[in-house]
C-alpha cells in the first residue's frame, strides 16, 4: 500500500493543484470567490491526507469529499474564467487537473474497497 499521505501521488498533484490555484487568484479582486475557491483546492489535498490517516472504511469516504471538493473547484473555475478573475490557461489547467484528480480519487477509493470486501 503506501507508507504515508506524503507518498501518494493523488496527494501530491492535489498539493500541487493548490498552490497554482493560489497563484492563479493573486490578483483577484472578488475576495469570497477567491477565498471559496482555495478553499475547495486545499480541501482535496487536506482530505486525502486526514482520511489516509484513518482505517480504510473512513479513508475511502474522506476520498468521496475530496471529490467532492474537485468538482466544486471545477464549478467555480468555469464561473470565475467568466467573470473574467482567472485567465484561459489557468481554467484550462485547474479544470483538466480537477477532473484527473477526481479519476485518480475514484480510483484509489475502489481500491480500497476491494480491500475491505475481501478482508468481510
């Protein structure tokens, strides 16, 4: 399996995920949509690690809430790009990264439990 959060590569893209979305809004003048919006990033990086934390059964649902926070990272991308507070490349990076986390997530979380069906 994996020693640490810190091994898992999920975690680190998530990590990574999270700083570009900081730099993607340095400018941002719209201060809810910003702060929502790094929120959500630091979130899917937050959840994997506390849930790899946990047994297996808790693991595989703090997976499901990163998830969660990808697709509601997504949603705010595409209106942010909009309105204009983030540029093309930037949507275009954090929508494409926010839909391969979410494949890497599921993923993981199957995993996972498989594990768990076969040790029941």
């Amino acid at each position: 399996m994996f020693q640490s959060f810190e091994d898992l590569e999920v975690w680190k893209r998530a990590s990574n995920l999270a700083v570009k979305v900081y730099e993607a809004l340095r400018e941002c003048r719209d201060l809810s949509l910003r702060n929502q919006m790094q929120r959500a990033a630091m979130s899917i990086a937050s959840n994997i690690a506390e849930g790899s934390e946990r047994g297996r059964r808790e693991f595989a649902r703090f997976l499901a809430i990163a998830r969660g926070s990808a697709a509601e990272l997504r949603t705010q991308t595409y209106i942010a790009a909009r309105i204009e507070m983030i540029d093309r490349s930037a949507m275009t990076f954090i929508v494409n990264e926010t839909k391969e986390l979410s494949k890497m997530l599921f993923a993981l979380s199957k995993s996972i439990k498989a594990k768990l069906n076969t040790e029941n």
